[in-house]
C-alpha cells in the first residue's frame, strides 16, 4: 500500500501542502494540469528556497481577483462542475463542509450562513483542490500525519484580531495531538488543518515503511525553526498490525465494589454505553477482609471519560477509580443489509486485508425477530450467517 506521511513540526498550510507534494515528485505541469479541470483562472509557479540551510519547494498560486465571499454551496458548484474524478470530487467536498461545520460551530451560526473569506478566495480553494488531486496523482492510498505544531499569538482576519491558532482551527484539531513550543505565528492556518483532520484519521507515530521519496513544502516566513512541511512518500511495511484500526487515545476505567446489589448493574451498563462506552464488563475478586465484590470494567475514549465518570459516581457507591491508558487494535469492517427467509437483517462484517475475517449477526435484530417468529434466538443467528455466506459475503 502506498502511503503519505506528513511530518508538521512547523504547522501545516495549504501551500506548504502542495509545495511539498511537488518537492516529493508531483511534477508542477501535471498538478496544473489536473486543476485546470477547475475551468478557474489561475497560475502555478514553484521555486526552491532554504529555510535554516535546508532546501524545500516553495508554490505559489497566482490569481487576479478581487475579495470575494463564496460560501458552501458555491464551491460545491464549482468542483461539482469540474472534470476531477468522482473520488477527489469527495474528498473536496468533504473538506470544505469541515471547515463549514468548523465556522458554523464557530461563530454560532448554520453551515448555510457561512462565509468564506480567506478560504473561499481563488488561491485557497485552488490550494485545497490541488491537495486533493495531488495526492491521487502521485498514487496515495492511505495518509499518516505526526502530532501538530501549533503556533501561539495572535493575528488579524475579517473579523478582526483573533487569538492563534485560529478558532475554526482548534474546532477541526479536535481530537489530533498538536503541541506549542512557542513559535508566535500562525503555523496552522485553516486550509491546512481542513485538509489534514479530513483526509488523514492515523495521528502518531511514522508507521514502519519504505521511502520512496521524501519531499519539503515551505512557507513565507523565516522562523526560528525551519519552516517547512516534510512528507514521506512510500509503501507502507506489511504487518498484522497495519491491517488494523488503531483508534485513538483508549481509556480503561476500573472500580471495585463489595457493597452494592448486583442486580443494578444491568441498569447501569446501560446508561455507560448511553454514555459512550465501548465495554462494560465485571470481574468476580476478594476485597478487603475477604469480601466478594466485583470489579467494574469500563472500556472507553478519552473525550467520552468525564461522562463515563459521571455514571459511575452517581450510580455505583465506589468512592473511586483507577484509569489506565491503552491502543485499542480493531479490525476494519461495515454494517452490511442482507436478505434472508425472515427478512432484512443488519450484519457487521470484518476484514483482515482483502479478506473476510468475521460476520457476526446483529443480535439485537435477531432477538426481536426470534420473539416475533416464535423461534429460538440461536435458529435465528445461525439462518442470518449461513444467508450471508451465501451471497459470497465470506
């Protein structure tokens, strides 16, 4: 598998993006070419610069056009009318609606009522398409991004001076690792966190891979720090787990009680799930002076902690809970709509690679249609399983 690892040790911007892309092999004629398909009057020049001694590629979009406000619907318009292929189409529009939803949540507003200012201008939209098209020109399959220098200060826009990073920035960065080493400019601009946070969801870590070729993308100013995007280009090392999903920060909350009745906690597995968690389960233990009492096991992300937390002190009579951090490696898979003698019904099926690993009915369909047919749950499962194998879903 082809990958892309972006190193952003000075932040990330559209620019930088598409400079590094070039500085990686894209030729500058091909990525024009491509975003001609835009039907948009623009201009591509590149040229080499040092940043700190070290070389990188500098890109700059070259329009003639005034300040103008496009919103959602009208840059939708516009790749929606172009002559990109129906995957990079996506994953403009998937960009741009981020960065909407960014704004809308923002400024307090609905995502029709945005406004683009700087990013719907000429340049940025051709910086975001050209990221986009970019990487489906050179081939990339899968992007893996580095935690996120983020700069500190402030600066102006059209709605006057704001604190850095920019705040429709820390809306799309929620939940990407991102530090400060207290570089007072803006690293991170808007185009740049749009593209990342949309078209990469594996922050950490460089994965183990063979580089093919290595390219910098620089940005205008001269900082204490080189002030360039690196991205490694290359085939990603073969693995159990790189055929795995590695959610992000994983949380394990543990609490022991030997003095509660046992028959609330279904009630209160229940409202753990409702509160975002991923398992709930006990385990049977001596406590202090030989009481039996059970550890409550909850398994859940970081975001979702204080919620989970929340249940546990309201509805449990533990006085206290040990939190233990975890990587979670899940298998990939979809919920899938098959046919069967009893009706539809949902499946979850799991891939290892190309290949099918696991299917497993939704039991939660298979026991209402088991009370309405009158039928063993386990009759049920087992006709749902073999309907899925046979249309070739294993």
């Amino acid at each position: 598998m082809k990958i892309a690892y972006f190193q952003c040790t000075a932040g990330i911007s559209g620019d930088m993006i598409l400079g590094a892309l070039v500085d990686s092999g894209l030729k500058l004629e091909t990525l024009k070419s491509e975003l001609m398909k835009l039907n948009l009057p623009f201009d591509l020049r590149s040229r080499h610069v040092l940043k700190n001694g070290i070389k990188g590629t500098k890109v700059q979009v070259v329009v003639n056009e005034g300040h103008v406000h496009r919103n959602l619907n009208d840059i939708k318009s516009i790749v929606q009318k172009s002559g990109f292929k129906g995957k990079v189409k996506e994953n403009i529009i998937k960009i741009f609606t981020n960065l909407a939803e960014a704004e809308a949540k923002v400024h307090g507003t609905s995502v029709e009522a945005v406004h683009f200012h700087e990013v719907g201008a000429m340049d940025s939209i051709i910086d975001i398409c050209g990221a986009a098209a970019g990487l489906d020109l050179l081939g990339i399959e899968k992007i893996y991004c580095s935690p996120i220098h983020i700069g500190t200060g402030f600066t102006k826009c059209a709605h006057g001076i704001i604190p850095l990073p920019a705040p429709a920035v820390v809306q799309l960065l929620h939940g990407i690792k991102i530090y400060s080493k207290g570089v007072e400019k803006e690293l991170v601009t808007p185009t740049g966190a749009a593209v990342i946070s949309t078209l990469c969801s594996n922050f950490g870590e460089i994965p183990p891979m063979n580089v093919e070729s290595c390219g910098c993308g620089a940005g205008d100013r001269d900082l204490e720090i080189p002030n360039l995007l690196r991205i490694y280009v290359g085939q990603l090392e073969q693995g159990i787990k790189n055929n795995l999903v590695r959610e992000g920060k994983a949380v394990k909350i543990e609490a022991n009680i030997d003095d509660m009745n046992p028959q609330f906690y279904e009630y209160i597995s229940q409202r753990l799930f409702s509160a975002g968690a991923a398992d709930v389960y006990m385990q049977t233990a001596f406590m202090k002076k030989n009481r039996i009492g059970n550890i409550l096991c909850v398994n859940t992300c970081d975001e979702n902690m204080d919620n989970v937390l929340k249940v546990i002190f309201e509805e449990t009579t533990t006085i206290g809970v040990k939190v233990f951090n975890f990587h979670k490696y899940m298998l990939p898979y979809e919920i899938k709509k098959i046919s069967t003698k009893l009706g539809e019904f949902s499946v979850k099926v799991a891939f290892y690679g190309d290949r099918v690993s696991n299917i497993s009915p939704e039991y939660e369909e298979c026991r209402e249609r088991a009370r309405e047919c009158g039928i063993p749950v386990k009759e049920v499962y087992d006709i749902v399983k073999r309907a899925a194998v046979g249309q070739n879903m294993i």
